[in-house]
C-alpha cells in the first residue's frame, strides 16, 4: 500500500512539471508569431525579447511587443524565457529530488531502510513519520518557494538582429516605451536598414 502512495506522489509531481512546460511552450509558441510582412520599415529585422517568465515580466513583454510592432511594420517580434545561471539550474534540480526523497521515505521507509541494509530505520525518521502529513506539506512548501527563487533569473533582455540592445540585468530596471523605440531606430539606422527613421517615426 505504501508503494501505492509513493505511485501516485511522483506521479502528481511528474503530471505538474509536464504541464508547467507544456504551458510555457504553447505560451510562447503563440507570443512568437511573425508580424505581417509587406513594405513595412521593419521588415527582416528580429527583435528578440528574453524575460524571467517566473518573475511576472511575461506581460511587460508582451506590452513591449505590441509596441514594437505597431511602430516597425514587419518587424518579428520573438519572445522567450531568460534561464537562469547554471548553478542555479542545477540547485533547482537538487531541490525537486530531495523533495521527491522526503516524500518516498516517509512513505515507504520502513521497506527502503531494510533494503539498505538497515535493520530498522534510523531515529529521526520516526520523528518525520510521526506527523508525516505536516512534514511531506511542509518540504512541499519551503521546497517550491527555493525551486521559484532559484528558477528567477530577473531579466529582461532585448536584442535586436542578435545584438544586445537593453538589459535589465545591467541596468537593474525595464526599459520605457519611448527608450525602447529608440534603441531600436538606432540600430536599424545603424545597419543601414532604413534613412531617417527616427523622423518618419515621431512626425
């Protein structure tokens, strides 16, 4: 019966990262949609905005993006989540296993003990199944707040045909409306792409 329960935990929680991800893609994958192509001054430049998706800056890119495209006409817009450092990553992961550790022995640690040769369980684990229930909510808790923590990389990043424009890892704020815009005509004008852009743009 235990292993029963131990099932359906790493089930739940294999069901809930799938979907965390299936959620981000199809979010993205609708952000990331090309903006019409005609005579536009935008056409074949790319603007590519990376953001935290877990810090709540999926809107501002999306307000961002809106702006950029009613201002560059065919210019693509890509919108996509900035990972965090690799340690980071790596902490996260450790995180979710000692997460589904806990909960597999508080479950099931009176059959896993003596399979490690263990002829009954340490103490401290008849101290976390004395109020397993507490115990399994709690490493749930503290365990999902230090896996967000460590999933925020807190960017937003804007790059423009592959070069980087504005960054708020640098600047440690977003960039305004206005800024961006002209970030932007700067770096198109610099490419050449179009001659005074910036007038055509505030006549």
């Amino acid at each position: 019966m235990h292993f029963l329960y131990i099932f359906f935990f790493v089930l739940a929680i294999c069901a809930y990262v799938l979907y965390n991800k299936w959620i981000n893609v199809e979010d993205f994958d609708g952000m990331q949609k090309t903006s019409s192509i005609g005579s536009g001054i935008g056409v074949g430049s790319t603007v590519k905005i990376s953001f935290c998706s877990s810090c709540s800056h999926r809107g501002h890119a999306v307000t961002m993006k809106h702006m950029l495209e009613a201002a560059f006409p065919g210019i693509h817009i890509v919108l996509g989540n900035h990972p965090p450092p690799l340690l980071q990553r790596l902490l996260s992961k450790v995180i979710t296993t000692f997460q589904v550790g806990v909960i597999v022995i508080i479950m099931g640690g009176e059959h896993i003990f003596p399979q490690l040769g263990y002829i009954t369980p340490p103490p401290w684990y008849y101290f976390l199944r004395a109020n397993r229930y507490g115990t399994i909510a709690s490493t749930w808790f503290f365990g999902n707040f230090i896996h967000s923590y460590l999933q925020s990389s807190g960017a937003f990043e804007v790059f423009c045909n592959g070069d980087l424009i504005f960054s708020k890892l640098m600047h440690h704020r977003f960039p305004s409306e206005f800024e961006l815009r002209e970030l932007v005509i700067r770096k198109l004008a610099n490419l050449g792409v179009v001659g005074g852009l910036g007038r055509g743009i505030w006549s």
